[in-house]
C-alpha cells in the first residue's frame, strides 16, 4: 500500500539518515522534507494516507496544523526509530496493512572484543548454526586490515577498498555488492579485506553507514535469498549505533570476564534499531570446547 511519510526536520543530514532506513523497511512509502525545496511530495496522488513527524527542536505543532503529528524526539532528546515504526505500523486505515519489506533473509552484525581465531571460529559456528535458511551466505568485514579474515585464511583477495570506493557514488546499487565479491573458504561471499590497513578507519561514516543500508536492501529482497554478516571493530560506538540501525540483529561477542562492560553498548544500539534486537554473548577462550552463552 502506498503512503507518505512527511517528516519536518531542519537538519538535512538527520532526515537523510531517516529516510533511508525507513525505506528499508517501507519499499512502498513516498518519504519528503517540507522544510526543504528540494523534497517535493512526488506521490502524484495515489498515496493511500500520510503520516507525519516533526522535530520539535525546530518547528511547533501548531505550525504544521496536523493535529495526529508525532514528535520525533523523545523527552531525552533521543529519535527513537521503533516508536516511528510503530506510529508508521498504527497509522493503517481501514483495516489495510502497510507493506514491509519481506525479511526472508537476515542481516546481522557482529561485534567482536575476543582475539581474532576466537572471533573466526565463533563466525563458523554461526554460518553453519544460523545461517542456513538463504541459498547464499555473504560477509562483510568493517575491520582494520589487521583484523579482517587474511587472503591466507579465506582464500579472497582483498577487495573491499574497491567496494567502499564504489558505495561513494549516487548511482551505487544494493545488487552491486556483489561485483565486488568471491566465495571463500568458509562458503562466504566476501569482498575480502581492504588493499590499505588503515582504509576503513580513514572511510567516511557516512559511507559506511551508506553502503551498510545497502546491505539490508539487498539481504531483504525475497527473490535474492541472501543473509549477510558485517563484523564491526575498531569503530566509534556512536557510528556502530548508525551503522547496525537497519540491522535484524546484532551481536557483541565479549570474554566472559568482561560481559558487564558492554551493556551500555547494547543498549545504545538496540535503542537505534529500527527494528531488531541486540545480544550480548560471552565466551571463555581458553576452554577447548569454546563453549558460548547468551546473557541478555
């Protein structure tokens, strides 16, 4: 079902970011800015209904002479994603249901603090545990180049620097990520590493938050049958938050010394998921079964 999404944001880089992961999930919305010419509402009139948000920072109710607008923050300042989801999932008119994106397939993202062979194996596990639904498994690894899965190991050349190169540009699609990728020895199909250590640490958050909304397109196109992991390390907590928002899961894989330590990490990006959940797993590296356990 058509609809559109108005959303009166000042900040064009914040609506940028809401318009893309709210199309992630709504394929069919028309999404538009009136507070900027350049966002005209191009619905044509075939738009079943609207609903709209506002930044309240910036603009008042009244204003907007909409009386059933909903502020997009919420009373510690924070844009709550799932709270617009479920106002977008409530605002459904006479019994008609607003079409989501199928999720046949699954993104997830891993977030690693345990050595890098305790890091691949657990990865292993979780191809072969939880990964086995789609016809093609592919990963992508937000990693400095010391830490993403060696050519040695994989059996890739890396090729990741081409693919971020790549994301840069309007024309990119979410199918093109796979012209930058091969089967490696896992079964993944993978990119590989970046030609440059330091190549992911020096990309542009925008791009790789960009190129990880992509990832949700392609992963959640029915026809496609792909899950995708995206192994994040060494990036600023408040870019991993942007970056697993269009995510179906995360996981924070951590020494079971340690698991306390990251529940405020948890929390931060289960608040900014549009609508997927966060996990924390422990594990003790020095046990010969590798044992792992869910704490939250």
């Amino acid at each position: 079902m058509a609809f559109t999404i108005r959303i009166f944001e000042k900040d064009e880089y914040i609506y940028s970011l809401l318009k893309y992961r709210l199309g992630v999930i709504y394929p069919d919305a028309y999404i538009v800015n009136p507070m900027t010419g350049d966002n005209p509402d191009i619905s044509g009139g075939i738009s079943d209904h609207t609903i709209t948000f506002y930044d309240q920072r910036y603009i008042n109710a009244e204003d907007i002479g909409e009386d059933t607008a909903f502020p997009l923050m919420d009373p510690t300042g924070t844009i709550n994603c799932r709270k617009m989801i479920s106002s977008i999932d409530g605002a459904s008119r006479d019994g008609r249901l607003i079409t989501r994106l199928s999720n046949k397939g699954m993104l997830t993202a891993l977030i690693p603090f345990v050595p890098l062979d305790v890091r691949e194996d657990y990865i292993s596990r979780f191809k072969a545990d939880e990964m086995p639904g789609t016809a093609h498994a592919l990963r992508l690894d937000y990693t400095d180049g010391l830490r993403s899965s060696p050519e040695s190991i994989s059996g890739v050349k890396g090729n990741m620097t081409e693919l971020l190169q790549a994301a840069t540009s309007r024309k990119f699609m979410p199918e093109d990520i796979l012209n930058y990728c091969a089967l490696d020895n896992m079964g993944f199909l993978t990119p590989g590493t970046c030609s440059g250590i330091d190549d992911i640490m020096d990309t542009d958050p925008n791009v790789l938050i960009r190129l990880a909304d992509s990832l949700s397109r392609l992963v959640h196109v029915r026809e496609n049958s792909i899950s995708a992991l995206l192994v994040i390390e060494g990036i600023r907590s408040s870019t991993i938050s942007r970056i697993t928002a269009s995510c179906d899961r995360v996981v924070i894989l951590c020494p079971k010394i340690r698991s306390d330590s990251y529940k405020e990490l948890k929390d931060t990006i289960e608040r900014n998921m549009l609508s997927g959940t966060a996990d924390i797993i422990r594990i003790d590296s020095y046990r010969e079964d590798r044992s792992y356990e869910q704490i939250m």
